[in-house]
C-alpha cells in the first residue's frame, strides 16, 4: 500500500520538504575546525569579500589610461597606499545576464542568468566558492564558510536575495553565520553537549533523512513531470545535507583548535564587525578550518557606525552633495578595513616560515559599479596564492566576462575545471 494516495494536496506533496527545510541546522551540532600540521607545500585558501552595493565611480577607480603598475591611486583606494605592491585593480569586467541593479551579490559568484529556466522569474547556479570548496574542501573541519553582516534585510536593494554570498550546485542560497560571536562559536568553542549525545543527534538526522527519503521516494510514483522535477531537486539537497552530516561524523571527535583571536563582545556592528570578521576570516585560515571564506558585508551599519544617516540604497544613487559625500566615506572606510586584512594576513605565519597572505588569493568587489550601472565591476585583487599579477591596474576590454577573473583565480589554487558562469577563457592578462 503506498503511503501517498493518488490524489495529493499541494500541503501534503510538500510535507516531506517542510521536514527536511529543518534539516541544515544540523551543522550547528558541532560546528567543525581542522587541525592541520606543517606540509611540504601549504594549501591554497581562496578569499571572496561582497560589498553589493558598488562604489563611488569618479573616486575609486583609477584612470583607465594608466595601465599597469605606475597608476595614480585615487582616493577611495588611498588608505590602501602600503599595500600597492599587495594588490591589484581589475577594470573592464562584468556579467553577461546582469540586468537586476538591485542583485549585487545574488549573481556576483555565479554569473547566471536568472531567467535561465522557462516559465520561472529567478534561478541561480553554483558560486565560484562553492566550485573551490568541492575542489579545495575536503581536508578541512569546513569545506566553506559563509559569514555575512548582522541583520542584511536592513541594507534594503543592492545585495539582493540570498543568505550570503554563496549559493550550492543546484542553485540554492547557502546560509551564513552573521555574527561576530556566531562565526567565533563554530569555530572555536566547544560543544557543551557530551559526546554521545553529538552523536545521539546526527543519528536523529540521519535518520529524519532516511524518512524524508522514504516518503519523497513514494511521493514521486504519483505526481507529474513537473512536481517530479522538483522531486529531483530535492533528493539533491537530501544528498548535500547527507554530506554535511557525514563531516560533522567524522570531525565529531577531533577537539576544536585553540582560538587564536579573543572572543567576540555581543552586538557589535558597523566597521567594528566587519574588523571582527576579518579577524575571524585569518583565524579560520590560519588554523585550517577551512580553505574558502565568502563574506556579504553589512552596508548599512557600516555607515551608521561612521554617523551617516543616508541609506544605502539612497547612497548609491548619489548626486554631488550628502549622498556622495557618504559613498566616498564608505569607500575609504572599506579601503582601510581592507588594509587592516591584508597586515593581518601578511603577519600570520605559516609553519615552513611563509605567510598565510603568500598562500591565499582575496577578491574585494561587487556586481554593481554604482547606481544601476552593471559595467565595470570594481574588482579589487590581493594574495600571493594563485599567481595573480600584483602591484598592477589591469585594464580589460569592455564587457570581458567577470566570471573569467573567477575561472583564473579557481586554475589559479590548482581547482581544474574549464570554465565557470559565462566564462570563456581564463584572463592571461592576469597571470605571472
């Protein structure tokens, strides 16, 4: 007798997917943090930092005309003058499909186009974090780690649906921690619980699976070609969470490494958050919790913390006067936050004498230019680890597909695939 009758409603077809949509909070059982030894050659890490909202045109970009290394920096990127040799500037790159101004960090890794699939208003598809952590993410307690800022509903239009910066294989939003003391927590902290019951819990999910399984296997004998693939998709995320589980498992008795950075105050927000963050972002790379980090930035605490009262959305529509007056400040205060990172980065050392910044490639940027312009992407590149050229303003030719930039970081920490989004070629502009 099969447990679905012929004649489902919508509420009962969808039952088995209320129970699973349950199911992610699982990895918060644990949390997991690798204890990674000294080796021969160190891991790449692969850094993505999202600001969604663009920058302020006639200021932070340089002048076009000065490509290469001897380029005047402007003031959006002055802070950053120390790290000149650390870094370089991208123009020139966008995403084919862009059309969304109000989207900039929903499509900033994936490149997709969201009308991708018929009869459908919005799709997405795997972020490039996402193709590193499945290449880079298996020796690690976390194959990724997605933080994003507290409270992102408040940043209003620019970032754009989504949980953080990260969306999985099938095109679904990846959630994030998006706290200070969330991020440190999962990291760092030990689970109070003991241990048979940790493991008492993800037998319960494994088996909450097992159900869900069993009762979307009898399901799919009665709906249509539609609900079935739906269906498909579902088993999909069935089998992501199925791996999930399986790492918590096989981490769930391997003690958590030592904090390297004190523990998060809470309620903090705004440019102190987002220096929090990246103190977290080196601890976690630092201790080989994980190789891949995506980071949504929160926008508006970010100006509020510096006493401005524009909005986001109201700022990147500037005009000469307060609002663009507020996106240049903004500019500066992530340049200078940017630069904290990159000290960090350089000062933290690996166990062979080298730095965790010789090993790592950072990305800073935005779907966005400014306003609803989807052209020129600001793209700001940093990190000895995946043979970027530094010290330069690489200028592209106009509309050179930003998911080429992507595809040259991922060949670039040894991820072999051959193309990403829109890609169609790696970027040897770009390569030493």
């Amino acid at each position: 007798m099969p447990r679905f009758s012929s004649t489902l409603s919508r509420r009962d077809c969808f039952r088995a997917a209320g129970t699973m949509m349950g199911l992610p909070a699982l990895e918060s059982l644990t949390g997991m943090a690798s204890v990674a030894g000294a080796a021969a050659t160190r891991p790449k890490r692969i850094i993505y930092l999202g600001i969604g909202f663009g920058v302020t045109e006639e200021t932070w970009f340089p002048d076009p005309k000065q490509a290469g290394p001897d380029y005047a920096l402007p003031p959006g990127l002055a802070p950053l003058e120390r790290h000149r040799q650390h870094f370089s500037i991208v123009q020139g790159a966008s995403h084919k499909f862009s059309i969304d101004p109000h989207s900039g960090s929903t499509f900033w890794l994936t490149g997709a186009n969201r009308y991708a699939q018929p009869g459908q208003t919005f799709s997405n598809s795997i972020s490039a974090d996402q193709v590193a952590a499945a290449a880079i993410g298996g020796d690690t307690r976390y194959a990724s780690i997605q933080l994003s800022g507290s409270e992102p509903q408040m940043d209003g239009p620019g970032h754009g649906p989504g949980l953080s910066l990260s969306w999985d294989a099938g095109g679904r939003p990846m959630a994030a921690f998006n706290t200070p003391v969330i991020a440190f927590q999962r990291l760092f902290a030990e689970d109070s619980q003991p241990l048979a019951a940790r493991h008492a819990a993800i037998a319960r999910g494994e088996s909450v699976l097992d159900a869900v399984l069993e009762d979307a296997r009898d399901m799919q004998r009665h709906v249509s070609t539609t609900d079935r693939r739906k269906l498909d998709e579902y088993f999909e995320s069935i089998r992501g969470i199925e791996g999930r589980l399986a790492r918590e498992k096989q981490w769930l008795e391997v003690p958590k490494p030592k904090a390297p950075v004190g523990e998060p105050a809470v309620g903090i927000e705004g440019k102190d958050e987002v220096r929090l963050m990246y103190d977290l972002i080196v601890a976690a790379l630092q201790t080989d919790s994980t190789r891949v980090v995506t980071f949504r930035q929160p926008i508006k605490h970010l100006l509020t913390s510096l006493g401005i009262k524009v909005g986001p959305h109201d700022m990147s529509h500037y005009n000469p006067g307060e609002r663009m007056e507020a996106s240049q400040r903004r500019d500066e205060m992530q340049s200078e936050l940017l630069a904290g990172l990159i000290d960090s980065l350089l000062a933290a050392k690996e166990p062979d004498g080298s730095s965790l910044f010789d090993h790592t490639i950072l990305c800073f940027g935005s779907n966005i230019s400014h306003g609803h312009t989807l052209l020129n992407c600001p793209t700001l590149l940093a990190g000895g680890g995946a043979g970027i050229k530094l010290g330069q303003q690489i200028v592209l030719p106009d509309k050179t597909p930003l998911c080429n930039v992507w595809l040259t970081m991922l060949r670039g920490i040894g991820v072999n695939v051959d193309r990403h989004g829109d890609s169609t070629g790696i970027v040897e502009e770009l390569m030493t």
